[in-house]
C-alpha cells in the first residue's frame, strides 16, 4: 500500500444484468484530485507504533482469540478484526463509540485509524514474504440510506477502501461480494457470505493475505510420517517436519519456538503446552501482557523441532465474542443515533450491527505458509432476531497454539491453535 492515496470514481458493470457503482482508492502522482461534488482525496497523519498500539493490539488479539476458541482447530486475524471496526469507528459516535474505544485500550476512534494507517503501510513485503490487505464499504442503492461523503473520505484516506454501491439483498451482489473477498484472498477465502441480510444496508469488508516461504526450507530428508495425538488420545498419522531452531519460547505452563521466515520480517511462533495442562487451560491463561512476555522474553537455544504439515479452513460468528468483550452498544437498534457519522438521518431509522463474520484459512507446507483472513461487519436497519547453550526439544505432535507474528512489533497476525489433524 502507498502512503499517497487518492479516491477515483468509475462505474463499472459487475454483470451483465445489473449496473453497480465503484469508488476506488487508488494511488496516483498528484496528491489530491478532484472527486465528485467537490471533494478530494489527501494525504493523512498516521501515529507510529508506540506500546500504547502494542498493549491494545496485543489485549484484544488474546482476549478475541480465547473467546473464538472452541475447543477444535481455530484461526483468527485479530489484525483484520481490528481494522474492520476501525473503519466502523470512523462513523461512530455516543455510547457505541465509546465502547468501541474501550475494546482497544481506550484510544480514540480517530487515532485508531492514524495507528492502522501507518501500521499496515509499515509491514514489509518482499520476493518471497507478503502481507496484502483490502478494505471496501458496499452500500445498498435503496432510497433514503445516503452515506455522507465524509466517512468515504475517511475510509478512503486512511483504510485505501473501494466502495460499491448495488442492491445488497439481491443474489448477483452477494455473489460479487463474495468473489470480490476471494480474489483479495487469492482464493483461500471463498465464501462468506451465504446469503443475505434483508436488512442490511451496508458492509465493510477486510482482507489479509499472508503468503511466505520459510527462510530456510524443509530438504526432503528432514520430512518424515509422524504421529499426531489428540487430547482424547487419538493417534493420526502425519507428515512431519524436523528441524533445529535458534529461538526457544518458555512460560509457566508452555514451551515453544519461533521458526523464521524468508528475511526474517516473519515468524511463526509455537507454543505447546506443558505436560498435564490442557489446551484449553493453555488458552485461558493467555492475555495480551502473557503473549507480549513470550515473544519479548525468548531465548537464544537450539531447539529439535518438529511441525507437522496442516491445512484447514475456520469460521465463526464474532457478535457474541466482541458482546462479551464490552461492544453492545452498536448492536442495539436503541442506539441508532450513533451512526449518526456515516448516514446524517441515523436517528430516524434503527441502525445497529446485525453480523460480523470472521473466516480465515492457513496451509503450512515444507516450503511455507500460506494464510488468509477476511472479516465483514454488516450495519443494518430494523430489528431483526437474526545464543546455544542446552539444547531444548519441542515437537508439536499434539494440540498447540501458534501465531505468526510480525517480528518488528512481535504482535500477532495471525493465532490459532490445532487440536487435530486428520489422516
């Protein structure tokens, strides 16, 4: 992503029977152009990362992740959560704003934004290591919902989101959504959304796609069958990848390691719980002050390790999850003048969120990983009830945690966990 970015307007035909409209950020030579009604793109003041980001980023990437834990294979991008409600927070005002602003460690919706925007434009990318994003707002056509132009601008100015507008209750739209999501994925997200909302008058979407190879990777010699032991006792068979590492993870109940990837700007980071702990005891005693210790703590020691190959898809509703985690107030239709930022008549109409979705999809390889997220917040109208010293072993041939983890702030991309692989 550039840090020049400008917002475009195209009409484009998305099929052959239905006109949808786009607005699009794109990044251009000049640093404003003239947009519709007189408004134009510019250029904005992020905030560098500092620990008051790192605490809020790391809190709620623990406290979302343990809440999403189901007691089977799991996968969250907190990251993608946290900038889809980003962009919702730039329309928020009242008590839903200030939840909001409690969930991520008391900043402001504002500097939020500022944040993520200098953030997402700092993680690096390069010939064999990427970290892709996407963001867009898709609004309904229907008489009386006028988005303001400012909270466009803003979406445009600090999340590079594109904007669609179409009939959002109709199959061929919800197809184009979920193929929008799946080309920004690159496939590894293929659908979403199963049907649509008929009250849903808006949706903003995020993306991420992780792709990297390993910075050293597997020679067929160090890929063996190995056996994979659920907590029942369950044993399947896998492919397992032995190698030795140099950055040893410890903690009172968890050992672990960090396995770099190519450059190193990357790491996937393993955490295996002691003998006589469960995984899910495991999950609960983590929080963002435990993960952010982990990481900063580690040990220079060679570590035997051992990662078996695994590829699966998650995805879960996160309405309950982020109620839980002190949002409830935009969830209600009696706050829908808090909306008042996105539509100038919020206060006429029962504006709430009616879904947020999460789907996230990994394949480890000998070669790398491959890791893609997408999260959709849906506001709609009405109620509805809708160095080496002793040499350390980790050999994660039973349930674990894991993340992968940008290694200038050592906060979570991706975390998951594995409870079962399959045969």
């Amino acid at each position: 992503m550039k840090n020049k970015i400008t917002l475009s307007i195209v009409s484009l035909i998305l099929a052959s029977v239905m006109l949808f409209s786009l607005y699009s950020c794109t990044a251009a030579k000049a640093e404003t152009v003239d947009l519709m009604d007189g408004i134009t793109a510019k250029t904005v003041d992020g905030k560098a990362t500092d620990d008051t980001f790192k605490k809020a980023h790391a809190d709620f990437s623990a406290e979302l992740f343990k809440r999403s834990f189901n007691g089977e294979n799991t996968l969250i991008s907190p990251l993608s959560v946290m900038i889809a409600l980003g962009m919702l927070g730039q329309g928020l005002s009242g008590e839903s704003e200030s939840e909001l602003e409690r969930l991520f460690g008391g900043i402001e919706s504002e500097e939020l934004s500022k944040y993520l925007h200098t953030y997402i434009n700092s993680l690096p990318n390069g010939e064999k290591y990427s970290l892709d994003f996407a963001n867009s707002v898709w609004m309904t056509d229907k008489e009386g919902y006028e988005v303001k132009e400012s909270f466009l601008q803003a979406l445009c100015d600090y999340y590079n989101a594109e904007a669609f507008k179409g009939d959002l209750q109709s199959e061929d739209v919800l197809d184009d959504i979920n193929g929008w999501i799946e080309e920004k994925t690159d496939g590894t997200i293929e659908k979403i959304l199963d049907e649509a909302d008929d009250t849903g008058v808006m949706l903003l979407i995020n993306t991420l796609l992780f792709e990297a190879d390993w910075a050293e990777t597997y020679e067929r010699s160090q890929i063996n069958d190995g056996v994979f032991t659920t907590e029942n006792g369950e044993e399947n068979k896998v492919s397992m990848m032995y190698s030795d590492e140099s950055v040893y993870l410890e903690g009172d109940n968890v050992t672990g390691f960090m396995k770099p990837y190519a450059n190193r700007k990357y790491s996937f980071a393993a955490l295996l719980p002691n003998e006589g702990v469960t995984l899910a005891e495991l999950v609960q005693s983590l929080d963002g002050e435990a993960l952010a210790s982990l990481i900063s703590s580690r040990f220079d020691k060679v570590v035997h390790a051992a990662i078996p190959e695994f590829e699966y898809d998650f995805d879960i509703g996160m309405n309950d999850a982020l109620k839980e985690m002190g949002l409830i107030a935009p969830f209600d239709t009696e706050n829908s003048e808090d909306f008042v930022g996105i539509y100038a008549d919020a206060a006429e109409h029962q504006f709430h969120i009616s879904r947020v979705l999460h789907k996230t999809h990994i394949e480890l390889t000998p070669v790398g990983t491959k890791a893609g997220a997408a999260t959709v917040v849906e506001i709609a109208d009405k109620a509805e009830d809708i160095m080496i010293g002793d040499v350390k072993e980790v050999y994660l041939d039973r349930p674990f945690v894991y993340m992968i983890v940008d290694t200038e702030t050592n906060l979570p991309i991706f975390i998951g966990a594995v409870t079962d692989i399959g045969e």
